[in-house]
C-alpha cells in the first residue's frame, strides 16, 4: 500500500516521459499521461499510462493495464491478464504473459517466454506455503515474505493522476530536488528543493528552498530558506521567513507571521 505521491531526487518531468534515476512504483486504478523511463517499473492493476514504458532492469504490469505505447525491458518483464498494449512488446530477458493479453503490433523476447498458469495466485501460495512446512523449509517461507528493495522509487498511489497539467491524490505528496509540471492537488504537500511549474493546494504546504510558479492555497503554509512564489498564497495561516519572495498578495484569515526562523 502505497501510502504517500513520492517524487524523488533527480526526477525529470519532459515533454512525453517522466525520468527516473531509481525504480517506479504505480497503484492501481491510476492514470499517467506520460511515458516512464526508469530502472524497475511496477504497475499494479487496470492502470492506464499514456506514453511508452522503458525498464532499464524490469517491468511488470498488473492485470487490466492499457498502455498506449511501447513497452520495452532491458531485463525480465510480467505481463498480467488483460493487459493491453497499443504498441510493441521488447523485453531482452525472461518474459512471463498472462492470457487474454493484446499487443497491437506484436512482441519480442530474448530469453524464455512463459504462459501464466490459470491457477488462481492465492491458492498457488497456499500450496506452496503448506509444502514448505511440510519438508521444514521454515527459511524459504521467511525469504517468500520479506520485503523487496527498490532504489530511491518514484511512488504512485492508488486512483492517483499524473499529467502534464494535473498532479492529483487523496495521500500526501512529497517532492525532493526536482523539476515538476503540474498543477497539484493532494492532502499534505511538502515541496523540497524543487521548481513546481504549477500551484499547489492542499491542507498543510511546507515550501523549502524551492520556486512555485503558480499560486498556493491551503490551510497552514509554511515558506522558509529563500523560496520564491511566482503567484499569491491565500490560507488560513501564512508563516514565512525573513529572505522569501512572493510576488503576489498574501492572505491569511487568521494571520501572517514574517520570522528570521520559521520552525515547522
């Protein structure tokens, strides 16, 4: 379960592709209006996603996904059931296909091509689980549930929307040292050595070292380290340190504290 929107160090946001140094992780039932060049991607169920996918290590795609580009992995792919892909499949590994699978124009695997086996997963587990107890393979039960690791992953949650005019979840959103398009629209935003060209409206917004290009509207918005607005602030309380630049109005309802130091 995804708990928070995580943009991550370095991330990219071009005109058809967002770009990750690390791995991407997308909830289900979200839709993505770009493409996604990065390590690892991880899609989970009826996801839809605008542009091509490129994996420089893996891509698994939930159940139900529509992908209106290509998908190409450097490494092993999933495809779950249903999935659709309006352009060609290229993995350069091990490709594991659910059935009822359509790609428009085709596929190409490297290595070994392997049909899902229709047994329900859940029940799969169980049986396996059972025979691991059975032999005493205690250890194998432990390694089947530990966590993966995932390198420094841009975080999607589900019924999430990332486009190049919208930013939008009911989570918190999290933005570190990165260029953003977007007008966004989350619970909690928290925007950290960034440039956002968009505004940002939610309930608590800390601004650190940053530049918004567009308006802020919140409940507590917190603008510390020299950060510039490029648009007004309208929320309850404005807390602002000495140094900040907003180059619209300012209101507070309940008020406007200008420190040497804001403490968060």
């Amino acid at each position: 379960m995804l708990e928070k929107l995580i943009i991550p160090s370095n991330t990219r946001f071009e005109e058809r592709y967002i770009v990750v140094d690390g791995d991407v992780l997308i909830g289900s039932n979200s839709k993505i209006g770009y493409g996604i060049n990065a390590k690892k991607i991880v899609v989970g169920e009826r996801v839809e996603i605008e542009g091509d996918l490129f994996g420089r290590e893996e891509v698994r795609l939930g159940a139900w996904c529509n992908v209106k580009g290509n998908v190409i992995s450097k490494g092993d792919a999933y495809i779950g059931e249903f999935t659709s892909i309006n352009g060609r499949l290229t993995v350069y590994g091990d490709l594991e296909i659910g059935r009822n699978v359509r790609i428009k124009n085709g596929f190409e695997a490297k290595g070994l091509i392997t049909i899902q086996d229709p047994m329900p997963i859940i029940i799969f587990l169980f049986l396996y689980i059972l025979e691991l107890l059975r032999i005493g393979r205690i250890e194998d039960i432990e390694k089947l549930f530990g966590e993966e690791k995932f390198v420094s992953p841009l975080e999607v949650p589900e019924n999430s929307v990332l486009n190049m005019e919208t930013i939008k979840t009911s989570k918190d959103v999290l933005i570190r040292e990165s260029r953003v398009l977007g007008n966004i629209r989350a619970r909690n935003i928290n925007a950290d050595n960034c440039e956002i060209y968009g505004s940002l409206r939610g309930l608590d917004i800390f601004i650190d070292r940053s530049k918004i290009h567009g308006a802020i509207e919140g409940r507590d918005v917190y603008v510390k380290n020299r950060s510039t607005v490029f648009g007004y602030i309208k929320a309850e309380r404005v807390f602002m340190e000495e140094g900040c630049v907003v180059e619209g109005s300012i209101v507070g309802k309940s008020g406007v504290w200008i420190k040497p130091k804001v403490e968060v």
